[in-house]
C-alpha cells in the first residue's frame, strides 16, 4: 500500500488512542512547553520572534515570549523555533527525530486560532508525532546519513498530518496537504552547530500549517508527493523502510520518545543516568569516590568528550566534566549550572580527573556503562539504556522535577494541572495554557 | 573557489553592468508585470492571495490582484505564484529555470518596503537573475532529472542573491542569508501539471526574502550551505559543474534568456516562430498552403503532439492546431484565442488536416524546421532555434505586442513608459509601477 494511502487513511480515520498513549502526550506538552517558555530569551528565539512580530497580522494564536498574539503560520514558527533553541526538548530515537518541537508548536497554534479544544489538539499532537516518527523510519539512515535532518523533514509531514486532524480535512483535502508538504519540506545538517539548526523546528511547523491551510482552501498538488516519480522519495535520499509502518494506526510508537533529564549533550545522558543510579543507590560523593571508568560507543569520542573543557558550553560535551557534576551534586538539569564560572571549582577539577572514558563498538547507541572504584574497595557497575521503556509516573516525576527547574515549581503544577484538566478549560485556548509565562 | 565564495563578492561587489544589460532587465519587468496582471485571476493565484489577505499584516508592499498591501513576504510569494499561474514567463533554457518569477517578485516587494528605488531594484534583479541561471547550470542535469524544479531551487538562491544585494548586506550576511537558503530551497518535479508548480516561484520567493531578512537581523547560519558536508550540493544530487561560472561577474547570461510570444508549450515556440517567419515572408494563408511539414527534437513527442485535440487547453499541446492557427491568423499570444469553442471551427480542422509531424533526433531542442508546399508549387523552408539571440529592439515590439494583449495596449504602453523612465519616478515605487491594473 502506497505511504500516502497509509497515512491518509490513517489521519482521516481519527480513531481514540488507549488512554496511557493519550499520557504521553500530556507528558510532551509539559515537557514541550517547559522548555519553550525557558528558551524564550535566547537569540534566535528572540531574532525569528522579533521579525514575526514586525510583519505583524492577525491575531490568531499565542506566541511564546510574548503577549501579542499572531497570525497561526507566524505562531507555529516562532513557537517551533523557541521550543529547539535549547536543543532540551524530547527526541525519538529510532526515528532520528525531536517529534514534539514540530507538531505541537502548530498543532496548538491551529487550536488557537479554530478555538479546538486542547483535547481535540491532543489527538492532533499524538497523529501529527506518530506520522513523523514512523516517516523518519522509512526515510531512514540514508537520508539522514546523506544530510537530511530528520525533525524537519519527516517532522514536516508529521505537522501536515496533525493539522490536517486538527482542521478535519477531509481524504482529499489531506491527501492534497501531504503532496504539498513534498515541496516544502526540507533543512540539510551542514546547520548543526548554528542558529539555523533549532529554526528547522519552526520551518517545519510552518510548512505543515501552511500545507494543511492551502489544502483546505482547494490547492491541488502531487497526488502522491511522497513516493511518485520525481517525488519526495526519490529526490531525497530514502531508504523506504516499508518496516516503518508495522502495526501503524494499531500502535503507537511516540511511547518510545526519550526526554532530556539533563541540559547537556543527549550524547551524555545514558552516562549521567547510570551515574545517578549509583550515586543515589550508595551515596557516593566525591569524597568517597576513588575513580570512575565510563564506557561508550565510540561515535560519540568526537561529539561529547571534551576532557578538559573552558566554558559552559564546552561542559555540555564533556564526559568528565558532568560526571564530576553528577558526583558532586551540581543540578544538572539547570541551564544556570553551566556556567564558565563552573570550570574554575577546583573540587570539580580535582573530581574530573579521576574519571576515564573508553569505547566499546558492541554497545548501543543509546547505552553506556559506569563503574566506580570507591576508597572503601567497592567496585560499582550499572549500565543504563536510554531506549529502554520508562513507566509514566517515574517520567512524570522527573519532568515535573525539570519543568521545575526550568520555569519555576509553583508555574510547573500549575502547567501540569491545566494539561491534564484540559477537557474542563474551554476558556482557554490550548496556546494560552502552554504558553503563559 | 567555493561557490558560496564566488556569489557573495559578487552580490557585495555591486558592478554596474553594461547598458544593454540593464535594457534586458527592463524586457523582463515588462514580460513579468504582463503575465503577472493577466494571471491574477487564476485559482491558484486567487487561492494563495486570499489567504494571504486574511493573514494580513503590515502594508509593506504591493500585492497584483489587490489593493491590499501585505508585509514583503507574503507580497513575494503572493507575486511570485501569480506571474508563474499562465505559465507565460520568461525560460533560460541552459539553466532549465524561469528566472523572472522568483527574483523580481521578491525584490520589488523589498524594494517597496525599503523605499529603494526603481534603478535599485533593476540592479537587484539582475543579481539575483544572474545567481538563479549560473547556479542552475551548476546543479545542472543531474539535479533536475532526479525531480528537483531548478526554478523553485536555484531559484530561492537567486532570489536570495537579489535580496542581499537590494538591502546592501554585508559580505557575513550575505554569507549567512546563502547558508540558511539551503533549508529553505525546495520544490519537486512530481507537481508538475498541478497548482503546487506555480506556488514554487511564490514559494522560492519568500524563502529568499525570509533569509536575507533573518541574515540582516543577525541569524547564523552554514558558513558554507551549498558545498559543505551534508550541504544542499551534496543532498540534492547537484552535478556541481564548475563551468557554469566561467566569465562570471564580468558576462551576463541574462540576455539569453527567452520570452514566450505564443500562450502555449513552449515546445511548440520554435516551430511557431519558424512559421511565422514563413507566412509574413510569402504571404501565406490557409487556402494557398497545400501541406506543411514540422521536424522536431523526438522528445517532443510526449509533450506536445496531440493529434487532434479535443479542447482549448489540448490545443495548446498541438503541434498541428496551432500550425493551424498560425496560418489562419489567430493570435496564438492571447489567451482567450486558446478556447473550446475554436475546435469546433472546420476551417481550422481543414487545415489541421494537412499539418505532418515527424522528428530528428540528431536536431538541437530549442530548434524547429517548418517545410510549406503551396497550390502554386513552391517548397518553403524555415528553421528557428529558440537560443539564437534576439536584438532588443526586436525583443521589445514583440514584448510589447504580448503585454497588448495581456493587459490592453494604453496600459502595456504606459507600463514600458514608467520601466524605462524609472529614475524619475521616485514617489511610486517599483511594486506600484509593476503591479497596477
């Protein structure tokens, strides 16, 4: 069956998902928008806002960072890219893509300005998420081995289907959305490293917006955009994994998404977890800690393992550095601890250089291995895995544990009480319950 | 020398071409300004102003088919997908790109907003115009037969181009504005024959407007877009032949591009022009031709050959009833000549009836042969290559007589009047001037 027909029939269909699928959702909304509102001031959030606000229009939707509402394409970029700036936000590992930076910023901008409730937005999130995840997977490695970064493009056809769910588009109207998006769908790696990288996030929420609108109002495009001749496919590198749609419309894999525990490097995450384990499970300090030896894959030697790092920024990549903060208490899930400042602690010097870091190319990508010599002569292992499932209630302690520190403990209930009340705040719109500062 | 290094000494250079350069961007506004007013009441061009409207914003500039001005961006999309609707704009055959409906969209619409000047925005044009062709030829063949639309692709960096220039960036920005056009620059073959292949100039427009104005705020971008690992080259199939910049900055390319005089395939231009030449030579009509030959490229066959067509939308895909046509003096430039009602005409089905075509594949595909036997027993031959050069003053009365029947003779006359006479205009702006009904 075409990918297109696939995903027609499974927008259209607009089946009710089990209700811990549903948890997921809430759980990215409140992680997305922790994230958002913590990223509001950095530059090119504050870059892309400015412009949107300038070019002004009407005032459809809330727009992170400030209170003038905009037009829903303006909204859905700026809302994207504030939400990436801090590159903090959620990630789908075997799909090699942030699916929430994307969907929700448009999703809830589409809401805003239909005055759909947050419920209705919620099955949109969950259908426009499923879609970029099970298209990042058949695009697959060679797309994005060749250049392409998967939130943006396979995220591009993700807000499509969201909001196409969210308007009700009809079979036609979507399947004319989805071709449209061929042509608008795009972002190439040579970004990473620049400001251009967290805009993807709202260029692909503004094309899916901007898909889904032109739909509705009677364009007509590719009726098979994706896998047609001279289609998306074909020009852009894809691996057209048909294994990607195993059990589609019947699962869900957004349950799969990994969220960010800490402000750093996710390179480095499945270390700091495995570290905390131990440091909580024997109450080590650094006092008590003789050495430690950290083991993984080594494609990240060149990414997150700087082993003497000078700034903050360099301490996000830096093995050693965020185990000595994991030892020694330093917040790791607070932007404020990365500091320069931080590299002048002797303590935390002195705790770096008893760490070590080796590879080992049988690990998995998303594992790695602590073990800790302490002075009393124990020798501690744990291994953590940042693919394996992690039950609801333990994740929504830890995000309401990070929004926390983000944007404040009593902002962060407050976030968590209207997302999950959503049926009961009509009078709200779902941008102004995620949005507020 | 990378190509990125190239384009910004270029666009930062700012030379003054030669005058009868300039002269080719005067042909072109006139050209773009026809097609873009008579095309304002396609559906798609409807489609995509109305929403446009209704997303509002500040009156920046100009916008054909109202009097509503929009900020720059929607201007340039709006503008762009209007002037592409009839698909009677400009080609530049070696770079298989129209350059005319991405670049002067864009930068007039900046031009609008910034208060630049008519002279100001000729010299932008033809920048961008310039940066579209030779970028073009650079991703060359490879790029477009695998699906990429060289007009909506190097289109944007044309328009890019353009838009640095008109806004005096830097060579940094500029560097910047380039970089982020490589995840913005899109558009595939696969929409060919639907709405979406006109919204790619509107589309190619905008993205250069987005990211000369996000590289003027300070957006940070690929130092190097096109050529960097994971870049748009190495994504987009680009056959990166380096040819296409011989003589750069010291030769245009520009002056080779070709207009349509005829509201049909262009395709069939060659073959038209050839015939034409024929009939005003010996006076030809449809009683004194006996039978009429057409050699063309094989290629053809597919595109434009209809035998007998059924409908005034066929016909423009026929060989033999536009042969017809133009012997019987039908005006193939009017697009109301192009009707249903015309098939139904026996003279002109008589004379269809005595039109052959066969082809020659050892013949170039700008190229055409018409071969005429009269009653009174004469053998007329004709070729015509579409890339041979045209004189100006030859281009102009053709132009003009195209514009004359797009938007009426006063209005075509009045139109070239304030092109040409453009530094002394400076209370209306170039958007106003080109864009008024």
């Amino acid at each position: 069956m075409p990918v297109t027909d696939r995903l027609v029939e499974f927008i259209t269909a607009r089946r009710a998902p089990p209700p811990d699928v549903t948890r997921i959702v809430d759980l990215c909304l409140l992680d997305w928008s922790s994230v958002a509102i913590a990223g509001r001031n950095e530059p090119v959030a504050r870059l892309v806002r400015e412009r949107a606000a300038q070019e002004g229009g009407e005032a459809e939707a809330e727009v992170c960072g400030t209170t003038q509402r905009l037009p829903v394409r303006a909204a859905a970029l700026v809302n994207g890219v504030t939400s990436h700036a801090l590159d903090y936000d959620d990630t789908h590992f075997a799909s090699l893509g942030h699916p929430s930076v994307t969907v929700i910023p448009a999703v809830t901008a589409l809401a805003d300005r239909t005055g759909a409730s947050m419920d209705e937005a919620k099955q949109a999130v969950l259908t426009g998420a499923e879609v970029a995840i099970r298209l990042g997977v058949w695009l697959g490695r060679d797309h994005y081995r060749t250049g392409f970064h998967v939130t943006a493009t396979a995220g591009a056809f993700g807000v499509t289907a969201g909001a196409a769910r969210l308007l009700q588009l009809n079979a036609v109207q979507t399947r004319m959305a989805l071709g449209l998006t061929a042509s608008l769908a795009g972002g190439v790696k040579a970004q990473f490293g620049t400001m251009a990288k967290p805009m993807h996030a709202g260029l692909a929420a503004a094309a899916g917006v901007d898909a889904a609108l032109w739909a509705e109002a009677g364009i007509v495009a590719a009726e098979d955009g994706l896998e047609s001749t001279q289609g998306f496919a074909a020009t852009h590198h894809a691996t057209r994994d048909d294994r990607a749609f195993d059990g589609f419309g019947r699962e869900y894999l957004l349950p799969e998404v990994s969220h960010k525990f800490h402000a750093c490097c996710h390179g480095t995450h499945a270390m700091l977890e495995a570290l905390r384990r131990l440091r909580d499970a024997h109450e080590l300090t650094r006092k008590t800690v003789d050495s430690i030896e950290i083991t993984v894959h080594p494609q990240y030697l060149d990414i997150c393992n700087i082993p003497d790092p000078r700034t903050g920024l360099e301490a996000k990549f830096s093995y050693r550095q965020l185990a000595a903060m994991m030892l020694s208490g330093v917040p790791t899930d607070r932007l404020e601890s990365y500091s320069d400042d931080m590299l002048a602690d002797p303590d935390l010097s002195t705790c770096r250089a008893q760490v070590r870091v080796r590879t080992d190319g049988s690990m998995r990508e998303t594992c790695a291995r602590v073990e800790v010599w302490t002075h009393g002569g124990d020798h501690l292992v744990a291994d953590h895995d940042l693919a394996a499932p992690m039950g609801n209630d333990t994740r929504l302690a830890r995000l309401l544990a990070k929004s926390a520190a983000l944007i404040g403990e009593a902002r962060s209930r407050e976030l968590w009480s209207d997302i999950v009340a959503s049926p009961e705040t009509p009078d709200r719109s779902p941008g102004a319950v995620l949005l507020t500062l």
